[in-house]
C-alpha cells in the first residue's frame, strides 16, 4: 500500500476536509463511554492522533489525554488549534509510543491502523502502555467488513480500491491475540450525517481520504464528474450517515 506522508501532503486541508460535528464527536463519545470503565478521571491516549479531531472531546468526556502522532505537520496543527488543559501532543507512532508502561486506562486508534508499518510489533507496544484490563478501541475498515460508504459508489472500483487499504478482521484480531489481548467486542457505530451532500463534496474535493491517492488519475476524473451531477440534483439534501466498524480489545 502506498504510504501517505502527511509532512509533505494532505495536512494543509485535513483538520477542514475531515471536520467533526458537535453531534458526530458525541456519537462516538458516547459509543466509548459504554465500552470504557466507568470512573472518572481515565487517562487515555489517542495513538495516530493527526490534526486531533477527537482527542480533545475525549479529554472532556473522560480526562486526561495524550495524542501521539508522527508527522510534525499534524501535530503543528493539532497544537495550535487544542484548547484543552487535558490534552498534549507527542512525537511517536504506534509502534514507538513515548509514555511509560502501564501508565494509561485505554487508548484509541482512529481510522489509523491501516497506516501502522510494523503491526505486531505495535500490538506489543499498545499492550505494554495500557494497564491490566485496559481497553484499545479500533475503528478502522475491516477488508471483509467494509461499510458502504455513499459517495464511494461513484468512483470506477471504488468498493474494491477502499477494500484493499485494509486487512480482513480475522488478521488483525490474530495479531493482536498474538500479543496478549483478548476481543472484547466487535461492531458498528452510525457516524450522524455530516451535513448537506453539497457540503461533504466540498470536503471531498480536498482529498484527504486515504483512497484517493490509489484511483488512477482518469478514475479520479470520472469519480468526481459522477459524485458532483449526483449531488447537483439536490445539494441541499442530507448526506447519510456512515456505518463505522469498531473492534474493542481488552488488555
């Protein structure tokens, strides 16, 4: 798979092209309330934290939160805009991650995994810095389980390019059994409409969805020709609302 290098691409239009509504944060924080111990202060960590569209609501919802993540560009941008006392930012990666052992209650994985180089051994590294029963919440494409999400349907083998960014679960539950942890749990959260289809076609058109940079240049004209007189018919209609796997293990 073809790494994205978000030092040199994508950062400029990120945190705006993959915005979150103050109702789509609060589907998910309540999605990982259910899944998370229930005292409170928990410290957490958001491990691939990008531009931190979610770390600081994890912060409000349930304490203390480090994001760590690699590019220098995202972390610039997700320090400038955090307002958050509860939240830092690090250098590191999944396989590298730069706190001490034992030290957090559960972390997340955001849409990142696909990314991760070395997975076995970032298995490893999630299960030294969670306590016992600590909990990893991953939401990621799963390539037998992949969602449909709607504007992927105008794009020529859009299905099938999304697909192939991701392994099927049974592998990555077997990497991560490998490591020690157990599965906790597998299912789908409903991420609420993000807007108008003519909203989320201009956030599209900033490309910063991992797929794009796989469709060749002519499947990325046709693509975009097919999704803009779609979404011409009714730009004011809502756009729907995305099915997201969620694997949740336990330390």
């Amino acid at each position: 798979m073809r790494r994205t290098d978000y030092d040199t691409e994508q950062y400029q239009d990120y945190a705006r092209g993959r915005a979150l509504t103050e109702q789509q944060l609060q589907a998910w924080m309540t999605a990982f309330e259910a899944l998370l111990p229930e005292q409170r202060p928990l410290a957490g960590l958001d491990v691939g934290s990008g531009t931190g569209r979610f770390t600081p609501a994890l912060a409000r919802a349930f304490g203390p939160v480090t994001g760590v993540e690699p590019s220098v560009r995202m972390r610039e941008i997700a320090q400038a805009q955090s307002q958050h006392p509860g939240v830092r930012y690090l250098a590191g990666c999944a396989e590298d991650i730069p706190v001490p052992s034992a030290g957090a209650d559960y972390a997340v994985m955001l849409q990142a995994w696909h990314h991760v180089q070395d997975k076995p051994r970032a298995a490893r590294e999630l299960a030294r810095v969670l306590r016992p029963g600590g909990r990893l919440l991953l939401r990621s494409g799963f390539s037998d389980h992949m969602p449909r999400i709607w504007w992927l349907e105008y794009f020529p083998r859009g299905f099938e390019v999304d697909a192939s960014l991701f392994q099927p679960l049974h592998e990555v539950i077997e990497t991560f059994t490998s490591a020690g942890w157990r599965v906790a749990g597998f299912d789908t959260v409903t991420e609420p409409s993000s807007g108008t289809r003519g909203e989320a076609l201009e956030r599209l058109r900033l490309r910063t969805h991992s797929v794009f940079a796989h469709f060749t240049p002519d499947e990325l004209e046709v693509g975009f020709r097919r999704l803009e007189q779609a979404v011409a018919t009714d730009p004011g209609a809502s756009a729907p609302a995305d099915p997201a796997p969620l694997l949740t293990l336990e330390r």
